[in-house]
C-alpha cells in the first residue's frame, strides 16, 4: 500500500477538529482541461467510489467517441494512443469523466454543497451533477462539443468537417433542450442541488425561483467562454460568496488521492460523516 493511500486511510479513522462556521460551498466545475495523461487512473485503481462512477461516465460517453477513453486515458506513456489525450475531442470527455466521478466521491463523504455551476464544458458537468441534466444527453452534448471546430475561419475539406460537428452539435444540443424539458416536467426525485449560471449567477433549475434550463444556456458556453476568474466573481456578486473548483487544477499536487481528500479540509467540510470513511481506498494496481 502506498504511503498516500496509507495516510488517508488513517485520516479516515481518527476524528477531525470541529470546523469553524462557514457560509454554504458552491461547488464550480472547470472547463480547461489541459494535457494530462492518465487524468484519474491514480483514483480509478484505489478508490471504489471514484471507479464506479467513472465508469458509468465513460460508458454514455464511448457510444459518441472514436476510441474507448481509458484507450487514451490510461494509455501507458509513450504508447501509440497516450498523446491523442492533448485533443479536444478526448480532453474534454476525459474532463467530464474526471469532475463527475471527483464529485460523486466528495458527495459520498458527505459533502453538501448551496449550489453548483460550472465554465465552459464544465457547465454540462455541472448540470448533470445537479440532476438537471441526465447523464446520457450529458455525455452526447460533451461529445458533440468536444468536436467543435476552432472559431477562426476554415476552407476545403476543413469547412465540410466544420459543418458536420457544429450539425451535430445542435443535434445534441436539441437533445439536451429536449431532456431538459422532460426533466421540468417531472416531479424531483429528491431534494434539488441549485444550478446557477456562471455568467449571470442567475439560478436556472431546479429550486424555487430558479429559471428553467434551455438548450441555449449550454450553446452560450460553448461560443462565449468564460474564465474562471469572471465565474467567481459573478457567484460572488450573486451571493455564493464560497466557491470551491472541480477539476485538476494546476495547483493540485502530483497525488489525486491527496487533492480529492484535501477539499475536505479546504472548504472546511470535515463534520462528523464527511471525512473518507474506513475503508474508502485499495492497494492501487501496479504500474
């Protein structure tokens, strides 16, 4: 057993400190994905929780995609398929099954959030996690995004493939609108996790006063990103003053096993049930 996942199995059995109050965390889903190889492997091989969920992502996903992702995710460095994880097309999917499954886990520890909202592909990350957006339109309308063409001008068989992901694109999108709808109409099958826009830090659904979710919301990110930084600041004038990232952060140290554990301490959330309970990790596999 590695010295990282020794460590936070015994984190898991002794208490914590009581946590000074703190206003409600926001939880703010990424949408930079970055070239990371093997982007969750290290949480996949040891934690549970971590793999189910990843895997339950990544099967919506593979019917949309070219290649399995773990084929390009987890491919071993140098491998044939290891630098296909630096496109768009597998880098945002790979982004996508990263934040859900990182989210799941934190919500096994027990960790409650006001609300959640998200950049960029991030924000289908977020939908979906709020439960406003079921997995299956989530995981075409990543895929879908993931092949948008650049937004400078392109000629010849560059235009045509061009013209193929944007109409498939709004495909998905309409997909989406139409799950969204259905998703309205429905009674809520629990209590509602608020999913707020990162760019008018307007509630959209569910919950009271929420505006519904449309197809357009999801379009606007994907032509007008916005940055991290403008989200914050947006949450924050709307009143969700604690905002916390979802995604592998720059800043986040080389073990994902710490990082995951460490937003417990970080949005100071370690209240009696929302610590990684015995037993959350195994002997990671070897290589």
């Amino acid at each position: 057993m590695s010295d990282d996942v020794r460590s936070l199995v015994r984190a898991g059995t002794e208490p914590a400190p009581p946590p000074p109050p703190a206003e409600p965390l926001t939880v703010l889903f990424t949408g930079r994905p970055g070239p990371r190889p093997r982007l969750g492997r290290e949480l996949y091989v040891a934690v549970p929780v971590f793999r189910s969920a990843y895997d339950a992502v990544r099967d919506a996903l593979e019917p949309w995609l070219r290649l399995p992702l773990a084929a390009v995710v987890f491919a071993p460095e140098g491998g044939v398929d290891a630098s296909l994880i630096r496109r768009a097309e597998f880098a945002q999917p790979a982004l996508f099954a990263f934040q859900v499954a990182a989210y799941r886990l934190w919500q096994s520890w027990g960790l409650e959030v006001r609300a959640l909202s998200g950049v960029g592909t991030g924000a289908v990350a977020a939908a979906h996690a709020a439960g406003t957006l079921p997995l299956p339109e989530a995981a075409r309308l990543i895929a879908a995004w993931s092949r948008l063409p650049p937004p400078w001008p392109v000629t010849g068989p560059a235009d045509r493939a061009a013209r193929t992901a944007e109409a498939e694109f709004r495909r998905a999108a309409r997909a989406a609108g139409e799950a969204l709808t259905a998703a309205g109409r429905a009674a809520p099958a629990g209590p509602p996790v608020p999913f707020v826009c990162s760019t008018t830090g307007r509630l959209l659904a569910p919950g009271p006063g929420g505006h519904r979710l449309l197809a357009r919301h999801l379009l606007h990110q994907a032509r007008q990103p916005v940055s991290f930084a403008d989200a914050v600041r947006t949450l924050d004038a709307a009143g969700f003053r604690r905002t916390h990232p979802c995604g592998p952060e720059n800043g986040w140290p080389d073990s994902e096993l710490r990082a995951v554990a460490a937003v417990l301490t970080h949005t100071r959330a370690h209240e009696p049930g929302c610590t990684p309970p015995r037993g959350s990790f195994e002997r990671p596999a070897p290589g």
